[in-house]
C-alpha cells in the first residue's frame, strides 16, 4: 500500500508523527509493505510554494492508495487567488470523497459521563451548507450589501441517495439500525428530499430499522441517551457538528477518528481541526489521528480483499483501547502522558499484545 501523509497545520504534525510510527509498525508486524510518501499541505506548503495545497498532490494521491491529511487552519485560509485552499475541501471535492463516517464510542478507563455506547455519524462530505464546495467554481457566499449576506445550500438527489446508501451499507455490519437527522421542518424541499432518498433506500435493506429525528432535538437525544443509536445518517454541516459532539461525549475531541470515502479514494483526517491553543506542546491526542488511519487500512482492506490490513486495524483499535484502559493517554482523557510518549506506548502495545484475528 502507498500512502501520501500531509501532517498538515497546528498539531498536525506532532500527532502525524505519532501516526507514522503506528502505521510503520503495523506494516512490520502484518506484513502490509505499506510505503510512505511525505509531503506538505496547509501553512507550510503557503511559504514553501505559495499555494496551501499544490495541483500536481492531487495527481499524486490519485496514484497512490490513501491519503492521510492532518488538520488544517481553515479559518486562515481566506483567499484562494492567493493560494489560500482548504486543502480539506481540496481533496474531498477533487477525489469526490462524499461519505464522511465518524464513529464514536465509549472506553474503559474513561467515566463514562452517559453510559457506555459505540456509535458512527455518516456525514455527507460533498455538498450542503459549505460554500468552497457546493457550486463548481467561486463560492457560493454572497455580499449583497455591506450588511446583507445570502449563503446558499446545494442538496441533489446523488448525493442523499449515495450517502444514505454507505450509511445502511454500514449498518448491515452492525446493529442494523440507521437514525436520520434532518431539519426537514423547516428546509421542507432539501432535507425533505434528504429523509425521503433515506427511506427510499432503506428499503432495499429491510433488515435495518430506521428512525428520524429533527436535528435540534436530535442534541437532545444523543445527550440523553447516546446508547440507543447506531448508524447515524445526515447532510454536511449537521453532520460536522454532532460528530464533535459525539467525540466530546466519548471522552475528547481528541478521539474522533474520521475516513472521507468515496468510490475509488479514500482519506484518513482526524475529526478535530488544527487546535492552535495547544500546538507544539506535547499534549495533543493522537487517537484521533491514528484512529483514522486504522480506518484507512480497513478501507484498504475491504477494497482490495486483503484481510491482513482489516487485522492491523482490529488490532490498531484494541491497542488504543488498551493504553486507554490502563490509563497510558494524554491529559484530556486522564492521562499524564506526552503525545509523543502515548506514540511510544501505542508502538510498544502494538508489538506485545495478542493478535485476535
Ligand atoms: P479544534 O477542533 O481545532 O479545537 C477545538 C478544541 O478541541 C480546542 O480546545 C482544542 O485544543 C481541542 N482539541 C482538538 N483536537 C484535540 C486533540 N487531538 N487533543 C486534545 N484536544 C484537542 O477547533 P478550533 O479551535 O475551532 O479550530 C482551529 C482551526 O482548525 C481553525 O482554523 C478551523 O477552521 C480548523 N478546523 C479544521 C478542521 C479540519 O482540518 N478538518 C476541522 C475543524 C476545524
């Protein structure tokens, strides 16, 4: 397997270090001859060549198997005739990356504060609310006046029948249960065409029990009683803020391991974004990173058959588990560790726990 990493800004680069070494010794230990490819997007590829990702990385990334991108400062990245890309948007729009699947759940060695569950938010990546994404060229922000702003949403038919279809996909492997979050109250035409395309395609899985819940109360809900959902299914922006929320509940942003999948690319990117307030410090979370990364192999895996890189990932989760449950963590799930010495932990787990195949 080839793999492009792009450490990207803030703590990207300390938890992409810690990523590396879990990905080299899980190639070692399973045989995955997995080759990596580093290179820069975000801040340092701006002063470097004065564009924040460049073209020919997509051609690059096209060649190779995965992609593992670190956070980028989005909020920085203001103008995109000065070279100013989300490199998020970048390749998630260019790679059509349209099923972003956000799994969440609960560990031992962390109180849970809502009882134990085990979760996953699939996110529609493509479209939505996100104004760098949704209309093929400019944005799809306006200034009308100096105190009028009109941002427009694109929801197709495509797109809610496809993402609806990864997440009853994905139930099919787990609880059979998919939860569809909506504000089709309201966005009566967009997300009434959202919940409909999900039902639609619901019936194709009859196995699945499917529910619905308005997204303001589906806050509720998930606070409430996080245990009951499965699968959860819902547009873009929705989506981006319950999986943070569901992160949170399960102990830390820190966490939220996230894989942006389309039909033929895939890309590992941790859920959280580039946390200037705690970069170069050493306290960053690794999990979430690495988590991804897991979800990449797995991705891998399942494309190309080849089980070896679905046990690296079993064996990836349980060893973050492990360091979880015997305390070896960073500060923001109770830890006292480094991000750099929970890498080592995570490393040395790796090598002297069981394999359960
Ligand atoms: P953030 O997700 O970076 O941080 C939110 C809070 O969570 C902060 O308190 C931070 O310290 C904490 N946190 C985040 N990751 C953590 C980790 N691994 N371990 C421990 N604590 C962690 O959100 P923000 O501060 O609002 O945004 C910072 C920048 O990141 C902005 O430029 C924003 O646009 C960007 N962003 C990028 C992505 C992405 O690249 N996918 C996602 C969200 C935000």
């Amino acid at each position: 397997m080839h793999m492009i990493i792009l450490p990207g800004d803030g703590i990207g680069p300390e938890t992409m270090a810690v990523t590396t070494q879990v990905i080299e010794a899980s190639s070692k230990l399973f045989n995955l001859g997995i080759t990596l490819d580093h290179d820069l997007a975000g801040h340092d590829s701006l002063s470097k060549y004065g564009t924040t990702v460049r073209p020919e990385l997509l051609e690059k990334v096209k060649k190779a198997d995965g992609l593992m991108l670190g956070p980028m400062s989005t909020f920085d990245f203001k103008d995109e005739s000065k070279g100013e890309i989300n490199p998020s948007k970048f390749f998630r729009k260019s790679l059509d990356l349209f099923a972003n699947i956000r799994p969440a759940r609960t560990y031992q060695g962390i109180p849970a504060r809502l009882g134990e569950f085990d979760l996953i938010v699939v996110r529609e990546n493509t479209e939505g609310f996100y104004s760098d994404r949704n209309v093929e060229s400019g944005g799809s922000e306006m200034l009308i006046t100096p105190e009028v702003v009109i941002s427009l949403r694109r929801i197709t038919l495509l797109c809610c029948e496809r993402i609806a279809r990864a997440a009853f996909e994905l139930a099919m492997t787990r609880k059979k249960h998919v939860t569809i979050v909506h504000k089709a109250n309201v966005l009566k035409i967009g997300d009434g065409m959202f919940i409909d395309a999900c039902h639609r395609i619901g019936k194709d899985f009859p196995e699945v029990q499917i529910d619905d819940f308005i997204v303001d109360a589906m806050m509720a809900h998930v606070v409430r009683h996080p245990a009951i959902f499965d699968v959860i299914v819902t547009t873009n922006m929705f989506g981006d803020i319950l999986s943070d929320l569901t992160a949170e509940l399960s102990g830390s942003l820190g966490l939220g391991g996230s894989l942006n999948a389309g039909k033929e690319y895939a890309m590992g990117q941790a859920a959280h974004g580039s946390a200037p307030d705690i970069a170069g410090k050493n306290i960053a979370n690794p999990f979430s990173s690495v988590s991804s990364a897991s979800q990449l192999l797995k991705w891998f895996g399942s494309r190309t058959q080849q089980d070896r890189y679905i046990t690296a990932s079993n064996h990836i989760n349980q060893c973050i588990a492990l360091a979880i449950s015997s305390g070896q963590t960073t500060r923001d799930i109770g830890g006292n560790l480094g991000t750099q010495e929970t890498g080592h932990t995570l490393v040395k787990l790796l090598q002297q726990t069981k394999i359960v195949v």
